[in-house]
C-alpha cells in the first residue's frame, strides 16, 4: 500500500526533470538530441574546470579542426590563397579575418612595448646635461654631488633667464629663435590660442624630454592608428583595382589578411635572436614581395601592371602613415 502510494510521486518527479533535462536552457527549445536544434548549444552542461578548459582550447583550435595550423600555412606561405578560398566560400576550415588580424596585431604590440623597441627617436636612459656634468665630475676627479647639484641649478637659471629674453606682450606665448618653432607656434595660435601656448611649452622641453613624450605618444596611439588605416588601406586598393567588380568587402578582407602578415613577420623579426642574420633577412626579402604576390594571386594581371600597383599603393600607405605619425605627435603636444 506504501509502494503503490509513493509510485506516482516518483514518475511525476522523474517526468519533471527530464522535462526541464530536454529544454535547452539558453533558448528554451526542447533538445532532441545531444546538442540544440535552435542555438547548437549542448544538452548536457556543467561548469568547466580549468583542466577542461585548456583541454576544449587544444582541441578546438589545434588537435581537432586545426584552424590555426591551417590558416597560419597558408599565410604564411601562400601569398593570397586565404583570401581566394574566403571569397570562394571555402570559410569554416580557417579562422576568421578579423580575429587572425587582432591577434597578431596584438602580439606584434605587445612585443614591440614590452621589448623595449627604439625606432630611433627614444630617450636615452640619462639625459644628456646630467651625462655632461659626471663626465666634468669625474674628469676632475671627484664624483662629488654638490657639484652636480650647482651645475644643475646654474644651468636652470641660465634657462630661465633665456625663456625671460624670448617672452613678448602674451605672456603664454614663448618666441623661440629657430624659425620653423615660431611658424609652428603662430600657426597653433592662430587655431586657438591655447593650442599656441601648449605647442610653445612643448617646444621649450630639452631634447631628451621631447623624444620620449613622442616617443610615448607613438607607443599609445599607433595600435589605434594602424587600425583606423586599415579601411583607407582598402580604399586605395578599390581605386587600384577600380573596375574591376569586386566591391568594398573584398578589398577588406585582402587588407586584414596581408596585414595580419605583415605583422606576423615583424613580430618573427623582433623576436628572431642577432645570431641568425640570414633567417631573419630571407623572412624581411619574403615581406617585401609578400603583397605584390598575393595582389596578383587574388586580383590577377600582368606582372608588371600589378608591380605598378604595388608601388603606388605602398607610396600612398607610407604617406598615410606619415600623417598618423604627425597626428600622434600632435596628440603627444596638446595630451
């Protein structure tokens, strides 16, 4: 009598939880199978231990589909080939355009910030009057610090004195001797005033402090300007390639693939030690001829069309580069 009560509490039970079992908790559709019809989320879920974790990116990305294998051969090795089976509809083998380029956009940053990368206008570890005066120290043999000292101070007053010639009417607006500081200066002035005033204080920093600020501003700004150069990267490719059909999209997706090899090789090249010159010469010669090769695999033409397309297109990225250059500098005066 006991069992025969207690029996249709347990089937009800039981068909409750294998009603809320089969309805896929992130759309609500009842699972037929072991994954959703409606979203392709898994029936069965849990949460992943950290051990699951690195096992399910292993598997996902190198040992099962191998996406990252394949994709990486292609490019680096195939000049064009990811884009032609892009375009192809050949997509699910490979891993996408705009990841491919973010990762190794971020690896070539972060290599280039953390390695500490002079492009030649870094600052030196000790500022050149500081260098002065220990020499002098130490040519008389003395490293005393008060001397050090009592040349600073006397080189901090023969400054002051030399900002007090300059200074006209405007007492924000410092005229420097040298002609093209001045031009730049009237210039900013003449956009706003403040802008003026920040570009001449600017200017009066000594030699080493200037380096390092656009030094600092380069480091910041340029992640965020190489990314907003690339739709203009593919713009001037649709004004080479103008009539030829192929629209906007295309050309994008040709930018984000040469360009996630562009710094593919860069980040190579960092990383690559003194001691194996020819490697990482062989792989600056393969960089060179890597967009001209893929140019004509993707957009095809004659050699010799498609080398004249190389040169103006890298002639008009260089002059935007310039540009950006120029307005991270800028950033770096009114920052």
């Amino acid at each position: 009598m006991v069992f025969s009560s207690s029996l249709p509490e347990f089937s009800v039970k039981n068909d409750l939880q294998l009603e809320h079992a089969i309805v896929c908790p992130n759309c609500a559709t009842r699972i037929a199978g072991k994954f959703c019809q409606g979203c392709g989320q898994p029936a069965h879920l849990h949460v992943p231990s950290a051990r699951e974790f690195l096992h399910e990116f292993i598997a996902h990305y190198v040992a099962v589909e191998g996406k990252l294998w394949k994709s990486l051969g292609l490019l680096l090795f195939r000049p064009g080939r990811l884009t032609r089976d892009y375009i192809e509809g050949k997509r699910a083998r490979y891993v996408e355009p705009l990841r491919l380029y973010l990762s190794f956009s971020i690896i070539f940053f972060a290599i280039f910030k953390l390695g500490g990368v002079n492009i030649g206008i870094g600052a030196p570890d000790t500022p050149p009057a500081r260098k002065a005066e220990v020499a002098v120290a130490q040519k008389a043999g003395t490293d005393n610090q008060a001397v050090v000292a009592a040349a600073t101070r006397e080189r901090e007053r023969a400054r002051e004195e030399s900002r007090a010639r300059r200074q006209d009417d405007d007492p924000t607006l410092l005229q420097l001797d040298d002609g093209d500081d001045a031009k730049a200066i009237k210039l900013a002035a003449s956009i706003h005033p403040a802008l003026g005033s920040k570009v001449a204080r600017f200017l009066q920093l000594p030699a080493h402090e200037l380096k390092a600020a656009l030094l600092r501003a380069l480091s910041s700004y340029a992640p965020y300007a190489i990314f907003l150069l690339m739709p203009v990267f593919a713009a001037l490719l649709k004004l080479l390639y103008f009539g030829s059909g192929r629209r906007y999209g295309e050309h994008l997706l040709f930018a984000l693939h040469t360009n996630a090899f562009a710094f593919l090789a860069l980040s190579l090249l960092l990383l690559l030690p003194d001691f194996i010159p020819l490697v990482g010469f062989a792989l600056g010669v393969w960089l060179v001829f890597y967009l001209p090769t893929a140019m004509r695999k993707v957009y095809g033409g004659g050699r010799l069309l498609t080398a004249l397309r190389w040169i103006v297109l890298m002639s008009l990225h260089l002059v935007c580069i310039f540009v950006a250059v120029l307005a991270a500098g800028a950033l770096a005066v009114i920052a």
